[in-house]
C-alpha cells in the first residue's frame, strides 16, 4: 500500500491492518477497543476510530484499572480522555485482581473479564486488543521454554472467542516500534506501564535480556521469524483438528460412565495423530488436558500393550479393554 501524500507510513500501516479486521463487520455494530493507554493499545485506538468512521462502526474503548500501581486511576482515567478526543466513546473499569495463577495471569482474567462484560452490555460485534509482533514472539519463546508443545509454540490468534465474542488482534504483524511512531505522528502521549520493564515478569525478561541477545548473536529478523513459526503452526494444527474430526467419529463409541476408542484405528494412525486424537477425546469428554508424558502412556495401551492396568488421568482414567481403549471419569 503506497500512503497518500502527507500520510505517516506508520499511521498507514496500522490503519490498514485494523481495516482488514475490522471489514466482515457489518456497518451500524460496535467494537470494543481495550485500551491501557500505551503505545499500542492508543495505536489502535486511533486507527479504529478512523477506520470505523469510514465503515460506519462505533467504537467503544474500555481501560481497566487494575489498581496494582499507584496513580493506576489517574492513568485511566487520562487513557480514556484521550480516547473521548479521539471521537470514541470512552469507559472506565476498576476491578480486583486476585493471586491464582500470580500476578500476570491474574491480572489478565481480570482485564479479558472486564472486556466481555462491557462487550455484552454494548452489544459489540467483537474486541480488539493490541498485542504486537513482538509480543507474538514473546509468546513463542515462553511457549518454547515451558516445553508446552506445538499448542503453546502457535502463539495468539489474529482471531479468536473470548466467550463467544469474537477477539480481534489486529497489530500480530506490526511491530512495536511501528505503534510508537505511529503515535508520534498523530501527537498521542502514550502511557509507558513501569510493568513493562520490571524484570520480575518472565516476559519483560524475554523482551529485555532474551530477544536482544539472539538478534545480536544469530542476526536481525528473529522477531519475524518467530512469529512465522506461530502461524505455520497454527496451519498445522487447523488441518490436524479437520482430520480428527473426521476420523473421530468412526472410532469412538460412548461407553458406560465414559467414552471409548478403537485401538486398531489408533494404531493405523501416525503417532502424530494418533496422540492428538488422544487429548482431543480427553479435552473434549473430560475438559482436561494431557501432557506429553500422559499422553504416551496412554498411547502405550495401543502400541505396547502388556497387560498394563489403568491410568489415571487429569478428570478420568484410561484403560485397555480389548479392543477398545476406554476412558472412565475419575472417581
């Protein structure tokens, strides 16, 4: 896209991006921005309410107020002022953190809270939120080193639910720095959040220590590069979730108290597959989620079978009975 004349190339890319995400909606909706009043999230504020002018969408921006910093009200309260000159409608929430999960997580299902809320009780037809390119590769590399598999290496969505809401992150591709420009260009003061340099946060330290230090020793592009990975793996998982579907119900059958699995279809199948059928049925059946080395002494029951009694499992219990791998609900 070539910007017209006068048009900061920042401001062009962000605009064109949140254009993109916005155009399945239909004219006469909502969208709900979450804005903290960073760089980002004013980034894309500015951008909506432009973009949503030409669409004939309402913008609603929504800033949590967490009450974790000192001032956090006098923050918001600024964001959304910001956001009312902007030409969107602008709301404050305050809500209380608590500690499951430690502060990060805590925090978050606070925040994502408060936007499904103020999402339903607007009527929205989606929320934006202002995740990055370089908060994409944050993600994969925490993935990476929690060793939480392909599902965690994916990353964030461009589009996702948040409780049957659609979430929009429309920035994935855009890079920080781009957001701050784009700012810089429009006269927006962004906030900048003491958070995002306290090397407490796991993520501040990726952002700070980790990623410098391989775009130093491995050369630039590292950011990209990670952010690729997530969306190749997305690919991957899309079309691994469409064969299971398909294959799965050919060779499930309900049984008592449970569910149950062909063990020569298992066995057909590649251990890829294979392994993902596994956690699927008990995801799907049980709401809970394997990990690698429970999902291989299950898949034992078919490949390596000896006689070997029951396992027991997060919500259920896994055992060979014949020629069908049955899954129980735990006691």
């Amino acid at each position: 896209m070539t910007p017209r004349p006068g048009l900061d190339p920042a401001v062009a890319e962000v605009r064109l991006a949140v254009r993109s995400a916005l155009a399945p909606l239909a004219a006469g909706s909502r969208v709900v921005v979450g804005l903290s009043g960073g760089a980002d999230s004013l980034a894309l504020a500015a951008a909506t309410v432009f973009e949503a002018g030409k669409a004939g969408l309402r913008v609603i921006t929504v800033t949590v107020d967490h009450g974790l910093q000192d001032g956090s009200d006098v923050v918001a309260v600024r964001a959304a002022g910001t956001a009312a000159l902007l030409g969107a409608d602008s709301r404050v929430v305050a809500v209380d953190v608590g500690a499951e999960g430690g502060p990060e997580s805590a925090a978050r299902a606070a925040r994502y809270a408060a936007l499904r809320d103020e999402a339903r009780r607007a009527g929205a037809a989606a929320i934006l939120v202002g995740h990055t390119l370089d908060d994409q590769a944050e993600t994969v590399l925490l993935g990476l080193a929690r060793g939480a598999g392909g599902a965690s290496l994916q990353g964030m969505a461009p589009a996702s639910e948040l409780d049957g809401i659609p979430l929009l992150r429309p920035l994935l591709g855009v890079r920080r720095a781009t957001l701050r420009a784009a700012c810089a260009a429009e006269n927006l003061d962004p906030w900048d959040d003491p958070h995002n340099v306290d090397a407490r946060f796991a993520r501040v330290r990726v952002r700070e220590r980790v990623l410098p230090v391989l775009e130093s020793e491995l050369g630039p592009g590292i950011a990209e590069a990670l952010a690729r990975t997530a969306e190749q793996l997305r690919e991957d998982t899309e079309a691994f979730a469409e064969m299971i579907d398909e294959t799965i119900e050919d060779i499930v059958e309900h049984a008592e108290a449970g569910i149950s699995v062909s063990v020569a279809a298992l066995a057909a199948n590649p251990p890829a597959l294979r392994h993902r059928i596994i956690r699927h049925v008990v995801a799907s059946e049980f709401g809970a989620s394997l990990t690698r080395s429970q999902t291989l002494e299950v898949a034992r029951l078919v490949t390596d079978w000896t006689g070997q009694g029951p396992i027991d499992l997060p919500g259920c219990r896994a055992h060979r009975s014949g020629t069908r791998l049955v899954f129980t609900a735990a006691a």
